[in-house]
C-alpha cells in the first residue's frame, strides 16, 4: 500500500470517532445524509460514506431505465456537499470486523469506529446458465445493457424469470414499450400472489391487456442461449432472458466473521446493531431485523427507516445514551404495470394485504408520488435541524422528534 493510502488509513486522532457507511443505497443514503445533519461540523466525529458509483441507483426505477427510458442523474457528492461527510468511491473487497478496518478496491484501508454496513442484495444468478445468459437489474449499467439488447432485437421473445413484484414490473414495462415483443412472465407463484383477489385480479387483467404470457406454477432449472428449461422438463424458446428470481446478499460480511443468517444477512439485535459486534449496525437487505410478525424483508420503504434509526442510535451512543429499540410496520406495496397504470396493495403492518387498493391513473400517481425518488426526501434530511427525524408515516417521511 501507498505512503498515502497508508496514510488515509490511519486519518483521524485518538478524540475522533470514525463513522463508516458502506454502500449508497436507499438506506446506506438516509443513514449518511440524516448522520451528517446532525453532528453536523463537529470535528470530534467524522463521517464516511463508501459507495462503488458517484451516482444513485433508483433501483424501483431499473425496470424504465431497461426500456431505454431515462433517469434522473442523482450525484452523490453534489448531495454531500456542505454537510461535513467524506465520499470515498470504490469497491469493498474485505471488511475486519476484530480490527475494525475495511478494504476497498484491495489497495486502500479505512479505519472506523462504528460501521454501517448497507452493502444490499443483487438478484441470485445460482441457476445454471443465469450468469452466462441471462440479464439482470442489479445496477444501472446493466439495466443500460437490457435496453440496448431491446432496441435491437425488433421481434422476438423476452422470458422474465421470476413473477415477484420486480419481475411483474419489468414484464409490463417491456410489454408497453415493444408491443411487437412476446414477453413471457415465468415463476413459481401467481403475480401478485400476496394482494388481496381485487388487486391481483386488477393486475393480472393488466398483464392480459399488456400481451403478457403468465405461466405460474413454472421453475426454471437451467438457462441456455436461446430457451430457458423447466422442472417438468418442458423447454421455452427466449431471444432474452431477464432474470428477477430472488435475491442474495454479499459474502463479505459473513467472512468478517459477523453473525449472520443462512442467507448471509447481519444478525441484529433490537436496535439494529451486530449481536456478534455491537460497533456494527446493519441496515437495509444487508440486515436479518426481526420485528413482532418476523423477519424484515429488503423493501425501499422498509430500508431507509432502518438507515435513519442507525444514525439516531449513533448519536445517542455518542451522547451516552442507549439507543432505542426498531420498530416498522409496512403500509403499501405499490406495482408499476407500465406508464399509466398500476396498482397499489395497502398493507396491514405485518405487510398482510387489506381489503383496501388503488388501481388505474390514481394507482400510478400515488406510485410516482408517494414512492417517488427518495433525493427530495434526502434533500430535507440535509437541511434538518439536529433535533428532528424523518420517519415514514403512511408511506411519506415527515419530520417527528425522536424515534418510533
């Protein structure tokens, strides 16, 4: 290593507490910006975020940016500044969690004394073939990879593995924008097997409208080159395959040698904090948070509140104080079903459908207002007084005291 990375590494004296915050996702951001705001230019705490891209990823939004549609530039460093936090761009390759040290691009060492760690989930490609031959929504280049395969194949099929919520919205979004495409939604479950028979009869018609072909009950096994194989044996031709088929979570923090669970997520305590390393939080998908009605599953609206709550028990801890438990409860689960529709499942707390939705024009401006880009909400956050929090209160985040 460098005489200057050396040096970058042991930055900081012994009354300076080095906060780290690996990974710029929805919930790595609220945890920065909403930290920031409120130790604000105190030179005994220091702030580092740690993300691979200067930009944003809207990953609600990867289904519109692999139609060639395009997003909104979001500059992290642009949103940083003036808040007193550092911006560190690369890749973390290692993380010591005895030695309280992290690696990024196998070359720089940063110190810390708390850690966030927001490293979030990517689609799980363990499917034979799904590395090789099949697209994902990971990030923005490679929704960008999608886009220009798209646009050149002028007919054709299109197999979206997988019928969870992101599967159904990519499916719509192509189906709308390549009307000449076959798009064939392949998965285990009927989409929108979670809403109540309204909601899912509503978007199964919106498919139907789309030209979408739903096949549930189906399990891809294998991915080849021009046709994905089923469990039953049965072969489905594909000129593309987009691959939305559940998620996995990064290795690192497993081989940190922080507790996780069989899915490699940090184990939390009730605050969110590493039962394994306290010095630890854990927010977002990176996180096994367990609630009354069980574990958390990786929402955006579920993953900035948790960012949020770390940065409050942060201060707390800085001040002497213990942090105070995490609470959620969901409140919506809002389905883009291309431009001018969608619809929105309102959800009891433990994200148990109600009787109560949204379908349609007023469906789809719900989704792009209430769910719209979280940067508004960072901004607001930025300019916070150091005595309020965001907190989502019927999907919207609004400024409270303290926490829930």
């Amino acid at each position: 290593m460098s005489a200057q990375h050396e040096h970058e590494a042991e930055a900081g004296t012994a009354t300076t507490h080095r906060v780290l915050i690996l990974g710029a996702g929805y919930a790595g951001m609220a945890a920065a910006i909403q930290l920031a705001a409120r130790v604000g230019r105190r030179e005994d705490v220091e702030v580092t975020l740690v993300n691979p891209q200067e930009s944003f990823t809207e990953r609600l939004r990867l289904h519109m940016a692999a139609t060639g549609q395009q997003l909104a530039e979001m500059r992290i460093p642009e949103l940083l500044r003036g808040t007193g936090a550092r911006f560190v761009r690369g890749w973390v390759t290692a993380v010591d969690a005895d030695a309280r040290t992290v690696r990024i691009d196998d070359e720089r060492v940063l110190h810390y004394d708390t850690l966030v760690y927001g490293l979030g989930s990517v689609a799980d490609t363990a499917v034979p073939g799904v590395e090789g031959h099949a697209h994902t929504l990971n990030g923005a280049q490679e929704a960008e990879l999608l886009a220009g395969r798209l646009a050149r194949l002028g007919s054709g099929t299109v197999v979206v593995g997988g019928s969870g919520l992101t599967g159904v919205e990519a499916a719509a979004e192509i189906a709308e924008r390549y009307p000449e495409l076959d798009v064939v939604l392949l998965g285990r479950q009927e989409p929108g097997a979670a809403m109540n028979p309204k909601a899912r009869a509503y978007l199964r018609s919106a498919l139907d409208r789309l030209g979408v072909r739903v096949r549930a009950g189906a399990e891809v096994v294998k991915v080849l080159p021009d046709s994905v194989e089923l469990a039953d044996g049965e072969s489905v031709a594909a000129d593309v395959v987009l691959w939305t088929s559940g998620t996995r979570v990064s290795p690192l923090a497993a081989a940190a040698g922080l507790s996780v669970d069989e899915r490699g997520r940090i184990i939390t305590d009730t605050t969110l904090r590493s039962v394994s390393h306290p010095e630890v939080y854990a927010v977002g998908d990176a996180a096994a948070i367990r609630q009354a009605y069980g574990v958390m599953h990786g929402t955006c609206q579920g993953g900035m509140p948790t960012g949020v709550h770390a940065a409050v028990s942060i201060v707390r801890a800085l001040k002497g104080k213990e942090p105070k438990p995490f609470r959620f409860g969901y409140y919506h689960t809002p389905v883009s079903l291309g431009r001018g529709d969608a619809v929105v499942q309102f959800t009891h707390p433990d994200d148990s459908p109600r009787k109560i939705c949204l379908t349609g024009r007023k469906a789809a401006w719900y989704k792009e207002t209430v769910s719209a880009s979280p940067w508004p909400t960072y901004g607001r956050m930025k300019k916070m007084p150091a005595s309020g929090a965001f907190w989502p209160r019927g999907g919207r985040f609004t400024r409270v005291r303290g926490t829930r």
